[in-house]
C-alpha cells in the first residue's frame, strides 16, 4: 500500500535542505536535481512571484511488505513510481523527488513549486482539494504497478458525551458555538488574513490564538477552550491556514501584471546550461592565468638566483695559487 500528503510551505530552499541531505535516490520533474534550489529561486524571480507560499512538501510512503527501504533496486523503483505520480499531478511544475530510507517504511519526498510554468499562475486550492486530487492519481499509478493504495480518512468532528447529551435536550454546546463562528467567518470570502479571521471571530465573542501546530478558540469571558484539531479537520490551523493563503494569492493573482508570451522552459534550461558553461570557461581561464603567473614568477626567481649566484663567484677572493 501508499500513502501520500501534501502541505504548502514559505521556504522551498529549507524543504530541498531536509530532504537532499538524507537521501539516498534523487530525481526530478521540470528541474534539475542537482541545482533544485537555485533553479526554484529563478522561476520565482523571472515571473516576480513574491508570494507568501513557495512551494508545497509532499510524500508517498510505502508498506514494508511491499518495499525493502535497504534495497537499492527498490529505492529506484519507489523513486520511479513517485516520479510518475507528481509529473502526472503537475505536469507543467517543477518537482524535487528525493528517497528516504530511515525509516521502516521507504518514502519520497516530493517538494512541488507553486508556480506553473506555462501560465506564471501559482497552485489554488486548498489543502484537502490537493490531497484528494493526488490520492487519486496516487491510487491509479500504484495500482498499476501492482501495489495496494491506502486513501487517508477524513476526521470526523469530535464530541464529548456531554456534548451529545446536550444536542438531545435541545441546547448548542459551546464547542458548537465556535464551529458555527468559524464556519461563518470563513464564509466570508474578503477574510484572507488571520488579523481578519481573528477580528472576525471577537465579533463572535470568540478568542483565537496560534500555538506551535494548532490554532486555541475559546468563549469569551468564560474558561472554555478548545484546539483546533479537537473541533474537527475543517477546524485545525493547517486547514484554515492554507484556505486564507489560497485567497490572498488570488488577490495577489488579480493585481499582478500580465505575463507575455509563454515560459519555455526548454530555453529557460538552455540559458541556465549556458550560464554555467560560461561560468566554468572563465573559471579555466582564470585558472589558466594564474597558473602562468606563477610559473613567471617562479621563473623570474630562479634567474635571479642565478644571477645573484654568479655575481657573489665573481666577487669571492680566489685562493693562493700553488
């Protein structure tokens, strides 16, 4: 079986860091492993996108039963099928594959660039729309090689006794009352932020603080309080977090100049080969220069050794002459 998921992220450069120094297979779609930083960065300055999310971290895990992670031919084929997986889900993005052994279970992590190659667009979505859609391909890819596909479930919304006790005798428990401010904030299109999810919520007597992982709500003026992921999935930073980046891109998408002319990226990686052509000539010719201005100097120190040496025989009393 496989399992996969995927999270955005502000730093592509940190994401290919973790992942490149621990492993042990490398490939990629769209870019050049070896330069997968560099080349992230270049696709974000040639179409000025400054936006708060880089790229997004993904990984396919899977069983043990199925893939031994010391295996080397396994570890190529698990890279294989992860390959096939993210260029089929993102064809015209540029993705970082990197295998990881240390654990019992062989994975690849996947870093995917936000930004599309062909139309200079960033991904738009949420969180749950990019898991499903790639569970899905996930699941036909991994089926075809033979593999079993485990789909994560979604979490349900959870609920005390008292809470369901409550529900029967007609009142709204208080974890209610926070759902039902969140779900109405959030129906707001214009919040994007979490100054504004947060101002949105106090209208709702309702407190919200981020710590670590998780977003805490409580009630106003009372000691009720709960995390986000004790509400439910919909609930849970992660969650709310990536829908209010999805809508500030898109704000950011709406003000943002036209591109002309569609990105080649056959020429794009045709100037970067260039470029380090260039570079190494020069560092050559650099080479090739100081290599020769030593060997003048080395030689213009020997005849002056030589010179000096002939001048003091010269200048040397001769002995007596028997």
């Amino acid at each position: 079986m496989a399992t996969t998921h995927i999270k955005r992220s502000s730093g592509a450069s940190r994401l290919v860091n973790y992942a490149e120094k621990r492993a042990v297979q490398k490939d990629g779609h769209n870019i050049d492993i070896d330069y997968a930083k560099s080349e992230f960065k270049q696709v974000r300055e040639i179409y000025g996108n400054k936006g708060s999310t880089q790229a997004y971290a993904s990984r396919v895990a899977f069983s043990p039963k199925e893939f031994d992670p010391k295996n080397t031919q396994d570890q190529i084929k698990a890279l294989e099928i992860a390959k096939e997986i993210y260029s089929t889900a993102y064809p015209n993005q540029q993705v970082a594959l990197y295998v990881h052994n240390d654990t019992d279970s062989l994975h690849v992590h996947a870093v995917i660039g936000a930004i599309d190659l062909q139309t200079g667009k960033k991904m738009h979505g949420n969180w749950q729309q990019y898991r499903e859609k790639l569970v899905k391909i996930t699941d036909k890819v991994v089926e075809r090689h033979g593999l079993e596909v485990t789909i994560p479930k979604h979490k349900p919304e959870k609920r005390s006794m008292a809470e369901i006790k409550m529900k029967e005798r007609g009142q709204v428990p208080w974890k209610d009352k926070i759902r039902q401010a969140i779900d109405t904030t959030m129906r707001e299109s214009h919040i994007s932020d979490f100054k504004s999810f947060k101002e949105k919520l106090g209208e709702f007597a309702i407190n919200v603080i981020e710590r670590g992982r998780d977003l805490t709500y409580g009630l106003a003026g009372t000691n009720y309080k709960a995390r986000g992921a004790k509400l439910g999935d919909d609930y849970k930073k992660e969650t709310i977090f990536n829908e209010l980046d999805r809508r500030n891109e898109r704000k950011l998408t709406t003000t943002r100049k036209p591109i002309l002319g569609d990105f080649d990226f056959g020429e794009y990686k045709s100037q970067i080969k260039a470029g380090r052509s260039q570079i190494n000539n020069e560092r050559s010719e650099l080479n090739h220069k100081r290599t020769k201005k030593q060997t003048d100097e080395l030689s213009r120190a020997r005849r002056n050794a030589r010179n000096l040496e002939s001048k003091r025989a010269k200048t040397q009393p001769k002995g007596p002459t028997l």
